[in-house]
C-alpha cells in the first residue's frame, strides 16, 4: 500500500522550554491515519495534517471500550533519531487486537508508516537530554451501531507527542502502596493487552494513593489478592538477596518491553533473573530479613522507577534507605545509553529513522 501525504501548511511553533514540554500536552504537525471497513480490510494510509476525528456518537469505542493503544518513543542524539524495538510495540498491538476482537495489522507495514511519519516529524524530536518524542499509535472501533458486538470499521492512528524529560534532577525514588481494595486484573481477562479499559479501571485507585500522598499502587492479583502483579503502567522487580525476581507472566500482566529488555540485560550482565510467582507475604519477609535491598519498576516512560518506600497494610518498608539502588542506576545508564544510540545494544534493539 502506498502511503499519501498530505502536508500541513500551518507548521506549529516548537516548544522547546523543557519546564513547558511536561508529557502528553504537545502535538506535532502530522498524524497518520488508516481506515479498515469489513471486506476491504486496513485500506488508504497516509499522513495528514494533526486534527480533530469526526466520529458517529454511536461509534462501539465510545461505548463498549473497544479500542487498543501503544507507547514508544525516538530519541535524538548527535542530530540522529533512534527508535528502540519498535516491532516489539506492534507486536503487542497485535497481540492486544487479538483479545479485544480487533483486526490485527500487518506489523512490517505499520512500523513502515511509523518511521515515514518520524521522519517527516524529525524536527520535533526534542534535542534536549532526557527528552523524546512519545509516540502513540492507537486503534478505535469507529462502527455507528449500539449493539454489543466486534465493530466492522476502524481507525488506526499514530500521533506524536514531544515530551520533557521524566526525571528533571536524576532518578528519583517513588512510594507506592500496595492495593488491597481494588483490583485491576484478573486471569482470563485483558489485563495482558494495552486497552483503555485497564486504565479506567485504575483511575479511582490512583486517585486515593495520590491523595495518602503515594505516586501509584502496586496490584496484587485479582483472584486471591497475594500475588503481585504490576504498577500503573509499569512492571516491577525485587532484588532479594543475590537474586532478582519479577512477576511471571500470568495473563494479566502487561507483557513490558522495558521489563523484557531488562531482563534480557541482566541475563547478559551475568545477574541471576527470574521470572516467578511471588507473593507479598514472601517480600515482606524477605524485608524483614534485610533481604529486600531494591525494588524498581520498568516502563517506557521512566525506564527505571526505584521505589523507595513500599506500604502493604499498616506495615512501612523502607526500602535502601528511600535512596537509588545500585542495580537500578547502572540498569538505568545501561538502557537509555541503548535507547539514545550512545552504547550498542542487543542486535536490532536500535533502530534509526
Ligand atoms: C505499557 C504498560 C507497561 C510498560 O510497558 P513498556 O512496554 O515497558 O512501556 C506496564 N504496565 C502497563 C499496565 C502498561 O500499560
């Protein structure tokens, strides 16, 4: 299929007052759009000016949540773009479509469209240290009919944010609570695929953590409420010991690429990494012990969250002091030196525009 483009002839001033960027406020000058109709499959790409969406009031997205999204971003270093295992991203967009009844997208194509638009885009990829272009492809059942069933049209959308950088003054310690009300998952359901309604489920959980002055809650899971799942939108690993765990993944967990990439750098660092079942009565234990030295969460928009107090109960675990831990600092330099183009990575980590 070939790709149209349509320029924008009102190009927008560029931001580029870091204080002023924050994330998710800003968007560049051109969005890419795909149309899919029943029969005629995913059908008339292109890159058009950033604008509104005319959608029917009744369209299945507004109503039923039917809709996927993905997260990324480009970095620019020494005036190049880089994007990091972004077929990864579509990949699990795929797999996201699959469970919420949505036709699934031809991966090599997407990732082409991708870094036509970036491209175009180029100049808007923050040149500033820590800041990126965060990258949004999204997909929204756009069908006008209110019974429950899979929609027969979509829209599929790639928009472009330029975002400041996450951390302003060097990592920062999180405190995060571990929620015992709420639940955001459970087996069997679609806490493995990146859907809205994962998010609106979490709001009114992420509302009270913010309110007990905690930045985000840690899910245990939703059957027996002992197992930790993830956080918000970020997975989580423990260092116990000489060891590091991470939840397995279970089915409702976000499979993370920043969880899969860290992985994969700790196996190469030699470090003894797991993948396992764990539940909070064992890391509270492993605290007690003085065996719980680090616990960080992995997403791509931190990278690498330390997490300096953790709250289960009335029960309060400080821990490494509320300081960065080792491990998370040089696993931190390790992937943004990757993610920037500065250090090589794994082969095909990085890919540029
Ligand atoms: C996106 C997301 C993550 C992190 O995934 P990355 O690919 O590492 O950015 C973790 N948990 C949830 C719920 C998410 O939506």
């Amino acid at each position: 299929m070939e790709i149209k483009f349509e320029k924008n002839n009102n190009p927008k001033e560029k931001i580029t007052d870091l204080n002023k960027l924050g994330f998710g406020k800003y968007f560049t000058d051109h969005m890419f759009v795909m149309d899919y109709s029943e029969g005629k499959g995913w059908h008339d790409p292109r890159i058009v000016p950033y604008g509104n969406i005319c959608l029917d009031p009744s369209a299945v997205t507004f109503h039923y949540g039917q809709t996927v999204f993905e997260g990324l971003k480009a970095y620019k270093n020494d005036g190049k773009v880089y994007l990091f295992r972004p077929d990864e991203n579509f990949k699990r967009m795929n797999m996201s479509n699959d469970r919420l009844c949505i036709p699934l997208l031809d991966e090599e194509f997407v990732l082409e469209a991708l870094i036509k638009l970036i491209d175009i885009e180029r100049d808007w990829v923050p040149d500033i240290p820590g800041a990126s272009l965060y990258i949004r492809p999204f997909i929204i059942a756009t069908s006008a009919f209110l019974g429950v069933k899979p929609g027969t049209e979509y829209k599929f959308i790639i928009i472009l944010s330029p975002s400041g950088p996450y951390y302003k003054n060097g990592l920062e310690p999180v405190k995060i609570y571990v929620e015992d009300k709420y639940v955001r998952a459970v087996r069997g359901g679609m806490g493995m695929a990146k859907t809205g309604g994962n998010y609106a489920v979490s709001l009114k959980s992420q509302v009270e953590a913010e309110k007990s002055q905690y930045s985000q809650v840690l899910w245990l899971d939703g059957i027996e409420r002992k197992y930790v799942e993830e956080v918000g939108a970020m997975n989580i690993f423990f260092v116990v010991g000489n060891k590091i765990i991470t939840p397995e993944l279970n089915g409702s967990i976000l499979p993370g690429i920043t969880r899969k990439s860290i992985i994969e750098l700790l196996k190469i660092k030699g470090m003894d990494v797991e993948e396992k079942r764990i539940s909070i009565d064992e890391l509270v234990e492993a605290y007690d012990q003085g065996q719980l030295t680090e616990v960080f969460g992995t997403g791509t928009a931190a990278v690498i969250s330390p997490v300096g107090e953790l709250k289960y109960e009335d029960k309060i675990m400080k821990i490494n002091k509320g300081e960065i831990g080792e491990i998370s600092q040089d696993l931190y330099n390790t992937l943004t030196d990757i993610q920037w183009g500065k250090a090589e990575g794994p082969q095909g980590w990085s890919v540029e525009v």
